[in-house]
C-alpha cells in the first residue's frame, strides 16, 4: 500500500503496528483498500469492530494535509516500501511499518553497535558507557540507544564527543523529548548530524507500554547490542533478548558480583551466551567484516599534547582519584581545599579526569 495511506491509517485510534502489516500484506494499493468489504477486513484477521472503523474513516483521510502538517514539523517518515528504509530493520519480527523521524535517515542504513543499559547507573557505568561510545564512534560505528537516562544517554554523549553519529529511539512522538533534561543532547544529535526516530505519531507521549516496543527497534537498527550495567529486571535485557532472536549479536560488560545494578549484565555473560567485552574493541573485532576499522594516530600524545607530568595538587588529586568508580566533587574539595577547582578543570580539559553526571570525577 502506498506510504501516505498507510502513515493515515496508522493515526486511527486501534491500528497497530500489526494491523498495519495486515493491510500491507492484503492490499496491494489504496485503491484495493477501498474496494474492500467488512468480511474482506476480518479475513485478515482484522476484529469486527475495528474492521467497521476503518471502513468509515476511510472516508475522511485527507493524505495531502497529514503530509503538508509533518513537512511543517520538520518530520519525516518511512515505512518498508520506502527505498531508505534500512534494510537491517527490514529483517527482523514485526519490523515497524511507519517510522517517524527528524534529521538524517541515511545515517540509520550506517553499520551500527546499540549500547544500552540501566537508568540508574553508576559512576563507574557511565564512565563505561561514555568510552565505549566514544571508542566506537572513533572507528566508524554509529551508536543507537534509547536517549535514556543513565547508560543511553552517556554513551551517545560519547559518541557525539569523538565526532560521531548518533541514532535516538524514542518511546514518544519525534517532537517530545524525554527526559526533558535530555533537551541539549537532542538538539546535539541533529545538530551533529544524526537522527531521531519513533513509530509513534509525533506529539505521542512516552507511555511506559512503549518502552518494550521501542527496544525491539533499538536491536534492530544495530548489528549487535552492548549491554553496560542492568538489573536482572530491565529494559535493556528486552532488548538483549530481542537482539538474539533476530540473530545479531549480544555482548555484555561484566560488573561487580556484589552490586544488583550489575546482575542482569553478568547472567546475559553466564547463562545466555553473551560475549563478555571489557573494552571498545572487542566489539569492533567481531565487526570488521563489515566497516573497517580506523586507522590509529601514530602520534605518541605524551610528547605532541604539551602534556608533562603532573606535579603538586594536580599528583594528590590524580592519586586521590585512582582506582575509584567515581568521586563527589564535594569529597574532593573537602579532602584538598578550594583550589580543588580550578586544578580539576584544568584535569579535565587534558582529559586526565572525567566529569560524570551527579557531580562525581573519575580519572580516565
């Protein structure tokens, strides 16, 4: 069926994403769907009920005005006929039959790693997720995730430092971001040239139900999903079990035994068949059939940066700091007094320590 009619009809209250691939697969164009009786509706395996609404709604869809609203938006929108649509997407179970995006949308047909994990991480998680989408996006992978809170949102940071681009599933309409503190980081990824995407009709508020719905797109725009940091009971090991059924592949970041934020993460490694990765390249290696990796700097840092050796407080703090998942910036200035901080944004712009979210440091 036509992508205009079938981005209509996706708007009627009752038409799921599964209707939709019923239509799509019973009626050819438009004009078939026109033709068609109540009983040719319920042979689709359509209800009754739903199969009245369509036949009088059908009456009243104005494609012309649905497609002037969303160029007014600034929206897009694609669905399996469309020729960018991504073909990785195009294979997996009940594969979204309209999405909705703002931005680039070749950047979702680029070779890209998902990393995900649990909203309430740790210092040390999100150190991880930061470098892990930062390491990836230096070697060419495009880092898709939820735009979450904790995990999501650090690793597309990081992705986003190092230059690269970023592909946001939302469990809301385009045009609602959430979590709103999450604002900047939004308007980040467009800005930097990546995009952002949802079945749901813009203007669509990100009700819980879709979460689970949306994770299926997150695996499935990837060639494999990271898992950094969840809890035995958590979206992100949706999405983990979503990624193996649709054969791609599942890696996981082991944590500490002690920490529950950490137990989803090691059972996906002990009882699932997840590969166990400690760093960036470990997930590359397993990909460079199909994006080779970038070649490294055969600059030595250490003499070109201007770096020298540290000395002083900046010595006491970097010692302070070591082998820490993360230290409060109060507990800092409090340890080393209130030149603390202009000698930790000094650490920080030579990338010798890490701010995290919360306030917390970490040495890189």
């Amino acid at each position: 069926m036509e992508d205009s009619y079938l981005l209509a009809l996706s708007l009627i209250p009752g038409v799921t994403n599964r209707t939709l691939e019923k239509l799509n697969e019973n009626f050819s164009s438009w004009k078939a769907f026109e033709k068609a009786t109540a009983k040719q509706l319920t042979e689709t395996g359509i209800s009754e009920d739903l199969g009245n609404k369509l036949l009088y709604q059908r009456k009243k869809i104005d494609t012309k005005r649905l497609m002037d609203y969303l160029k007014k938006q600034e929206i897009g929108f694609i669905t399996p006929n469309s020729a960018d649509y991504p073909e990785y997407l195009r294979q997996i179970s009940h594969k979204p039959m309209v999405l909705y995006y703002k931005g680039d949308i070749k950047v979702l047909s680029k070779p890209a790693v998902a990393v995900v994990g649990t909203r309430k991480a740790s210092p040390y998680g999100l150190d991880t997720a930061y470098q892990f989408g930062k390491k990836l996006a230096e070697m060419g992978f495009t880092v898709v995730s939820g735009m979450a809170r904790g995990i999501d949102g650090e690793a597309q940071r990081g992705a986003l430092t190092a230059g690269g681009k970023v592909i946001a599933v939302l469990g809301g309409g385009v045009d609602n971001i959430y979590p709103p503190e999450h604002k900047k980081l939004y308007h980040d990824i467009l800005e930097k040239g990546g995009v952002i995407v949802s079945e749901y009709p813009p203007g669509s508020k990100p009700y819980p139900k879709n979460f689970p719905e949306r994770n299926r797109i997150v695996a499935g725009l990837a060639l494999g999903v990271t898992v950094i940091e969840a809890p035995e009971k958590s979206g992100a090991l949706i999405t983990a079990r979503m990624a193996f059924d649709d054969n791609r592949e599942v890696f996981a970041v082991p944590g500490n035994i002690d920490k529950p934020s950490f137990a989803g993460s090691n059972l996906l490694i002990q009882r699932s068949g997840a590969k166990l990765v400690t760093k960036p390249e470990d997930i590359v290696e397993e990909f460079d059939w199909v994006y080779p990796q970038k070649e490294e700097s055969k600059a030595e840092p250490d003499t070109l940066s201007g770096w020298t050796e540290p000395v002083g407080l900046e010595k006491e703090i970097l010692d302070y700091l070591t082998g820490k998942e993360g230290v409060h910036f109060a507990e800092i200035v409090e340890e080393f007094g209130s030149e603390t901080i202009e000698v930790l944004t000094d650490l920080e712009i030579d990338e010798r320590i890490r701010r995290l979210p919360g306030g917390y440091y970490r040495k890189f």
